[in-house]
C-alpha cells in the first residue's frame, strides 16, 4: 500500500508549516535528526503541556490528527473500527471517531473499558463522541461484521500504556487479535499496542499479541521502539504530530535523518588532492575468507577514501584485485612500518582465527580503527586484547565497533535475546564498558559513545540481510571515517548511507523479497557518491 501524500492531507494549521510529518519510509518531513523519549519523559511532556492549555486541548488535537491522517491513508472507507482501550488512547480514538462521524464516514467505536472508570480526558471525549451520534458498544469486539479490504481500523488500545512487563489480556487481547486479522489497513496511534516504547520489543516477548499497523501516528513525542528491533515491522509508516508542544527535557535518543547524516561530511574542495581523503588498510581475509576483506576494501575505495591497502590473512591469496585495481596490497605484518598514525584500519573481515596474531599492534599504534566481525569475537574471547581495546581511549586512539547482536553479546558477556531486548541501553553498555563508539547492527542500528546521546538509524530494510554486507558497512565506515569525520559523526553517516543505499535499490522497483548482494550494495553507494 502506498503512504498518503502528506499535501493531500486536510490541514490546520495552515499548508506552509504542517504538524502532521511524515518520518519513516523516508519521505515529508524525514530528512532532520528527531528526539526520541522513554515512556516515563514522554509522560513528563504531556504532563508539563496540561496546565498551559484549556481541558482536553492534547486530546481534541490528537483526534483530529489522527483523523486527518486516517481520511487521507483511506479515503474510500465504507466504515471505520475503532478499538479504543481503557486509558488517553481510547480517549483520542474517540475524538478521532468524532471526527471521522462529522466527514461522513460510518464509524463503530468498540470500547474495551468500563466507561465510568475513565480518565477525565477520555471520559470527556467519549461523551462528546456519543452526542455527536459515533456508536460506542462497551465490551467484546468479536460480533463485528466482516470488513470490506478498503475498510479502516483505528488501534486506539494501549499506545504508551503498553508495558514491557505484561501483555495484553482479556478483551484487550481479543481486541488484538481483531486488529491483526483486519483485511483493510490499520492505523495505530502513538504506537501500535503490544509494542514496547523503549526497547521496539513485543511486551512479554510474544510478537502475535501485538498488533500490526499499516501506518503509526506518534503523538506529542516520538518513541525509539518505533525505530528499532521489532518497531520498523509492527509500525509501518511512521507519522508524528507534536500536537503543537515543545518538550524541554532532554530525549533518550536521536534518529538520524538524511540532511542531518550527510550534513556531516564536507564537500570537497578543488586544491584538495588523494593524500587529502585519508589512507585505509584493511586487515583481515583469512584462508577461504579473502572475499569479506576484498568486499570491505572496495567498499573504503567507494566511500571516497585517498588510498586503500589490503593485507589479506591468507598466504596464497593473490595480490590483485581485477574488479578494483586501485587496490594496493600489503603483507600483513607490513602494518609495523607503515605510519600507523595516519592509517584508519578496518580489522577482522573474515579474519578467522588468524587475526589474532594482527590484533595486538593494530590496537596500540592505530591511529583510527574498525573491529568487525572475527576481531570482535576475538576481544570477546581474549581479556588482555579488552584491555588494550580500553586503553585506546585514554591514549588519544579511537575505535568504532561494528558488532551484531550476537557478537555484541559476547562482548558484554550475556545472550543474544537479552541484547535485543533493550537494544538502546546495550550499545551504551558497550560503549562505556570499551571506552569506543559502538554501532549495534540490525533492525534500526544503534550508534553509541560515551558521553554521548545515542542516535537510531532511520534508513535501511531487510534488503540487507545476505552475506557480506557487514563488510562493506566496515570498509565505507572506514572510508568515510578518513575523510577527517570524529568517530561518532563517522558512523552515524556511514550507517545511513549504507541503510539509505537498500533504500535506493527498492526504489528501483527491486523485489522486496530478495536481498541486496554485497557487491551490488557497494555499486549503489558508489554511485550516490559520485
């Protein structure tokens, strides 16, 4: 289905500076660096906003917001389901259903929720709703009639109310499994229910209890499990409206955008010459493994470094590159006289076991270094390389880590699952454990470092997911990062592009089915470049 056009929207305030923005798939309004709250600062917000405005202005605004954006997505409904729950969320389901009433559209409200035990805001819309003639029907949705596939749903359950600690039950559950089978599209407002706001996880680890949403209205603030582990599935199209509020705490994370990504890289400068861009060694490819080095190599050539080394692990590997001849090879224990302090090295591309042996000198002289893939599982195993990877930091050295979650759990000693449960607090776990900046690869990548605000990638799709392409994410990372970026800026603007690069390729028209290759990936990025 494809998303509405943000102009066809029925808008107030005025056309030139519309609340309602679109932010992922990237489109209106996508391309800046957004704050993302928790669920407690995202209550604090809402919290603060009250007392400045008359009663129930957050709600009205929300309701018509909401409608707003369902009129646009579904503008050939017959009839629209709202299922409205037990707190605000079904208050601005209600308004949304007051709303959809007064343009026309056969509206049905089923409210999973004793109406005398509302809150006063929700308490007032659904008196509002009923005067205006919407059907409010308290209890058990499942005697609804069968919907037409142009028919819309309006998830209105939980929103933030959903808890990581318990899952939907009851009528909420029955509710839930309506959404789920629903054959038309379905909107979620502020976040489809069963979704963890923080941590982008199914509450209670069961992704059936949660619904899933064609598109996702965030009110008032933006949450990072929209953006991150199971979110980008369960969302869909993601819209925000700030409903007109300013918050004045700080977020928990950013999401990085394209204008703010790639604002981070200086143009060049005519004068500017190769020795200008920086020099990347890339270390790894171990016997039957030589591929990954070679991938991420080329990868570093693309991103616009100066010069490229590779010295390959694996004695018999030939020393050429037909596909990139501008590859310049070296033995790997060439690395000790070379001048480390201008070299950014990318280590561990199908390393194997032999990148062990490299490892030691790369971590004390490297002026800048990429640890993916086999020198990452070698840290984990190796408590003398952890302690030179920490003492890089206090030396002036910097190191990016690229691990996925399962070598981001070796890395901090603890189970994938327990990884992917809070992907945001294990990045910068990581990241001050090592003393690094450390992006955690996946579904909405995790860029950290100490000190700093955690950022949320907001390109990418499954597109990515074959073999290889972590290779290429380390040598364009490399690549990028000699052009003179800071470590953070570096990865933050390499992970967009190469997310926003599988981006371009499903625009193209590509099966979203099947993957991007990782030569492919790197022509793509190649050719953004140039």
């Amino acid at each position: 289905m494809n998303s509405p056009d943000l102009q066809a929207l029925p808008v107030d305030p005025p056309p030139s500076a519309p609340r309602l923005r679109r932010i992922l798939p990237p489109g209106a309004g996508s391309t800046g660096s957004w704050p993302l709250y928790g669920r407690d600062d995202s209550r604090a917000v809402e919290a603060a906003a009250h007392p400045a405005l008359p009663p129930h202005t957050l709600m009205r605004r929300a309701g018509e917001a909401s409608a707003r954006l369902a009129l646009a997505m579904a503008p050939h409904a017959r009839r629209v389901w709202v299922a409205a729950g037990p707190g605000n969320n079904g208050g601005d389901g209600l308004e949304a259903a007051l709303r959809l009433t007064q343009a026309g559209k056969s509206v049905s409200v089923s409210l999973l929720a004793d109406p005398d035990r509302l809150p006063a805001d929700a308490a007032a819309a659904l008196q509002r709703a009923r005067a205006a003639g919407v059907v409010v029907t308290p209890g058990d949705p499942a005697a609804l009639p069968s919907a037409a596939p142009a028919d819309l749903a309006i998830d209105a359950l939980l929103g933030l109310g959903s808890s990581s600690r318990r899952r939907p039950e009851g009528l909420l559950a029955s509710a839930v499994a309506q959404l789920r089978a629903w054959p038309g599209p379905v909107l979620a407002l502020d976040l489809p229910t069963g979704l963890d706001a923080e941590t982008g996880q199914p509450v209670g680890g069961d992704i059936a209890t949660c619904v899933r949403a064609t598109h996702t209205l965030a009110l008032l603030t933006l949450k990072p499990g929209l953006f991150t582990g199971h979110g980008r599935d369960l969302a869909g199209t993601v819209w925000f409206d700030d409903l007109g509020v300013t918050p004045r705490l700080d977020p928990l994370a950013e999401l990085s955008g394209e204008a703010a990504a790639l604002a981070l890289l200086p143009p060049r400068a005519h004068a500017q010459h190769k020795g200008s861009f920086g020099d990347v060694l890339v270390v790894g490819g171990a016997p039957s493994m030589t591929g990954a080095a070679l991938l991420a190599a080329r990868a570093a050539l693309a991103a616009g470094a100066g010069r490229v080394y590779t010295a390959l692990l694996d004695p018999a590997a030939l020393r050429h590159d037909a596909l990139a001849p501008e590859l310049m090879f070296r033995e790997p224990g060439a690395f000790e006289r070379m001048d480390a302090t201008s070299l950014t090295v990318v280590c561990g591309c199908g390393g194997g076991d032999a990148v062990a042996a490299v490892l030691p000198g790369v971590l004390e002289r490297a002026a800048r270094v990429v640890l993916d893939a086999d020198a990452l599982n070698q840290v984990a195993a190796d408590t003398q390389l952890a302690h030179l990877l920490r003492a890089r930091s206090a030396q002036g050295l910097a190191t990016i880590l690229t691990p996925h979650p399962l070598e981001a759990a070796r890395l901090l000693g603890c189970t994938t699952q327990e990884v992917q449960a809070d992907r945001l607090q294990a990045a910068v776990r990581l990241a001050e454990r090592l003393t690094c900046t450390v992006v955690l690869k996946g579904s909405g990548s995790v860029v950290a470092a100490p000190g700093r605000r955690p950022a949320v990638n907001g390109s990418g799709n499954a597109a990515l997911a074959s073999a290889g392409t972590g290779d290429v994410l380390a040598g364009w990372l490399g690549g990028r990062w000699a052009q003179g970026l800071e470590a953070r800026d570096a990865a933050v603007l390499a992970v967009y592009e190469h997310g926003a690069a599988a981006d371009r390729w499903l625009a193209l028209g590509r099966d979203t089915r099947g993957p991007l290759s990782a030569s492919a990936l790197i022509g793509v990025l190649g050719r953004a470049v140039g």
